[in-house]
C-alpha cells in the first residue's frame, strides 16, 4: 500500500510555518484534553490540532474499518493495536482530508468549528498506556565513554557489548509527558574517600539524551521477532529523556543493575512520529565492529537521519544549548533491538516502550548527558547566560528537541521539556 501522505508535493489548507516540525507529511499521533475537557486521540498540522475521534464521527474515515470509539479513549494502545494497515490508512486519510485540493471540511464552517482546535486550547496527555519499558544500551560512544571514566580506558567495552544490544527492564509508573516537573531525587550515595552510605539528595541529576519506540502487539510468548519483520511492529517514535541520578546508580547498581537511580522519572514528546512518516529520512547504521550472530544480522536501511540537540535552560533566563547528536549514530538499530529483546520468546504488546539508550556522537559537543559533558564534574559546561553546570541544578529546565529534513520538507518532533524541582516537602 503506498504511503500517499508523504508526497513533498502536498500542500495543507490549514495555515503552517515553513519551518515547522509538523507539515501535512508528518502527521503524528497523540491524546489531548479539549476545551471541552474531553480527552480524545488527535493529530497535529502547523500549530492546528485535530480531533480524530470528532472527525470520525463525523464520517471522515469511511471507508476504513475501524470501531466507533477508536480514537474516543485516553490512549492509542488499541488504535497501536490494530496495525500498520490500519495506521497508514488512517494517516493516507488525514493527509487527504487536510490536501489544500479537497473541500469537504475545508468548506465546512461547523465541522471545523467541532474538529479544530489551537494548541493553548489543548492540554497533552501521555499518548500511550505504558504496559513496559525496556531501556537498551546502543551507543557505541556512550559505553566507550563511561567504560573510560570508571573502567579500564584500553578495554572500556566490556565483552558482551558487541555481540548483543544490551538493556535493562526499567519500571512505567513514573514516565511522563512533556511538561510536566519532576522532583530532585534522593537515595542512598558513597562520597569519595568512604565505604558507608549517606542518605540524602542526588548530586548528580544528569539528562539522558535518548529516542524511543513504541510497539504493537507482536508475539505469542515463546515466539521470537525476526530481525527483519521487526519494523512492522514499531508503531512509531518520540522523544526521550531517561533522567539519572547519578550518584545513587554508582552506589547501587551491581550486582543487578539500575534501581532508583533512574525510576524517579523518564520524559517523553507527547507526539509519536510514524515509521511511514521517516520514511525519506532512512540511513545505514554504523558497520558492526564484530560479526554478528544471524538473529541480529539486519539488512537495508534500519536508521534514521534525526537531528538532536538539548538545552539547558535555568530560571528566569535563556537556554543553553549544550549538545547536538544524531539517532544515527546509534550502534544497534530498533529493529535489532526488538529481535533481541524477544529472541527468548518475550512477547511484546501495544504501547510497549523501548528507549534508546543516551546517544552520543565521536566529538565532546554530541555527548548525550552531563555525566560525559563534563566529565564526571571535571570540566564544567559553560552557560551562555553566565555560570555553568556539572549537572543539573534545582529549577533548571532541560529541553530535547529534534527533527529531520530533507528535500525541503522538515518532520519534526516538537519537544519534551521537563522542570527540576528541589527535593519534594511534604
């Protein structure tokens, strides 16, 4: 089936920015509350949201096979559910409704006054039920660098790193949208020089420059995903940011791995991008270092070409921007990832959420978090409005922004922005 909304051709009758993250070949899901406090499923051209389940009522998406309430809920897990069919449909049905050549709502003052809405009469929701979160490991220069900093610098990779996309299973309780504050964790930590923990406030708040994917429902449990059947599955992608103590992981992670030094919270973009919608913007990953077992070995195009960048921004002053990376980068590609993650028979369902992993690049200015930034703490960052930063400090805002473009066209991810708050007073 042609994906018919991606034409660089199409041109929207509603009213767009050259430079925004969401033309009419975008297209991206999400759940909002209207000004009528009605949550609804809805998608996004310009600065215009959409009410999906109003247009649906209204007959806009004859046609397609899809229940009366599909998009009358608080969350795409069962849209997610009924696969990449039904989604490209949808979406190749958006595009055309939207098409600045067709007059069916464009001319129709009471169906747009039902369907339409601007973005400050909207309120973003999480736009999945998140059932589990699996964060992998996937930047070969983000291990390198934390294999420098706390191992062995001639052997900073450990054995298992490039023969498999290693991971960790992280809680979904504490992910949440963008805009939404978090608070400064505490815990227990080491200082330097002792061997008793002290319990208090992490030092060490530190962002995580990641993406994530989010699945259908995909396997029976006993029933691996093969590599290259993976992208089926993958519903689409945000923004992430996988906030760290780090102090409090130093001290607690072996023998078994994270624990409270990352469940305290992990920010997503409200918006999911669709697969169908990077289409364009498909690259090679990088060339494997080792053979790989034949379970991971992926063919074609598995990447994408997504500018990064994240700012810092403290209170009552302008942002920082303190890195620009690439997904691209990534070592081990989404399609790897889900092959492994269910090559012991795992199943995977709708709304599922795999993080990336911090992406960093070779050069210091793509190192995805402050813990490789500065250094440990040994080289501060500077701030374009005076000061610096080790880590992140009380009522500092961290924003991760990126987008893709070529050709003219731009699809972007708009952002997630998240507040750090002291620690939480009862």
């Amino acid at each position: 089936m042609p994906i018919t909304a991606n034409n660089p051709n199409l041109k929207t009758w509603l009213p767009t920015s050259k430079h925004t993250d969401f033309p009419i070949q975008n297209i991206p899901f999400g759940v909002f509350l209207t000004r009528d406090d009605i949550v609804t499923i809805g998608t996004r051209i310009g600065d215009t949201a959409i009410d999906l389940g109003a247009l649906h009522q209204l007959g806009y998406f004859e046609g397609i096979p899809l229940t009366d309430d599909i998009f009358l809920q608080d969350s795409l897990n069962d849209f997610i559910s009924d696969g990449k069919k039904t989604w490209r449909l949808v979406r190749n049905r958006i595009a055309d409704i939207f098409d600045a050549t067709n007059p069916a709502l464009k001319n129709n003052t009471a169906h747009r006054n039902i369907v339409l809405f601007t973005l400050d009469e909207i309120e973003m929701q999480l736009p999945v039920n998140v059932g589990d979160y699996t964060d992998f490991y996937s930047s070969k220069e983000h291990a390198t660098n934390i294999g420098k900093m706390f191992r062995d610098p001639e052997h900073a990779l450990l054995p298992n790193w490039l023969h498999m996309p290693v991971a960790y299973h992280g809680r979904s309780s504490s992910i949440i949208p963008s805009g939404i504050p978090i608070h400064r964790p505490q815990g227990q930590k080491l200082i330097n020089g002792t061997d008793t923990p002290i319990f208090g406030p992490s030092r060490s708040v530190d962002f995580e420059l990641e993406m994530a994917f989010i699945t259908t429902d995909a396997n029976l449990l006993g029933e691996p995903i093969p590599v290259d059947e993976a992208e089926d599955y993958i519903f689409g992608m945000v923004l992430f940011n996988d906030w760290s103590a780090r102090d409090i992981q130093k001290w607690e992670y072996v023998p078994l791995g994270p624990f409270l030094g990352k469940s305290f919270a992990s920010s997503m973009s409200p918006w999911i991008v669709t697969l169908d919608a990077l289409e364009p913007y498909r690259v090679a990953s990088p060339s494997p270092t080792k053979e790989q077992l034949p379970y991971l070995q992926s063919h074609g195009k598995k990447s994408f070409d997504i500018q990064l960048e994240v700012a810092i921004q403290p209170e009552n002053h302008s942002e920082t921007i303190v890195c620009r990376s690439n997904f691209k980068y990534l070592y081990w590609n989404m399609s790897q990832q889900l092959a492994h993650h269910t090559i012991n028979g795992c199943p995977v369902n709708s709304g599922d959420l795999m993080g990336s992993g911090t992406i960093s690049g070779k050069t210091p200015d793509t190192y995805g978090s402050m813990l490789e930034l500065s250094w440990k703490g040994e080289k501060p960052v500077q701030l374009t409005t005076g000061g610096s930063r080790k880590f992140i400090e009380d009522n500092d805002t961290v924003i991760i922004r990126g987008h893709c473009q070529k050709n003219g066209i731009r699809i972007g991810f708009g952002e997630v922005s998240t507040k750090l708050l002291p620690v939480f007073k009862k």
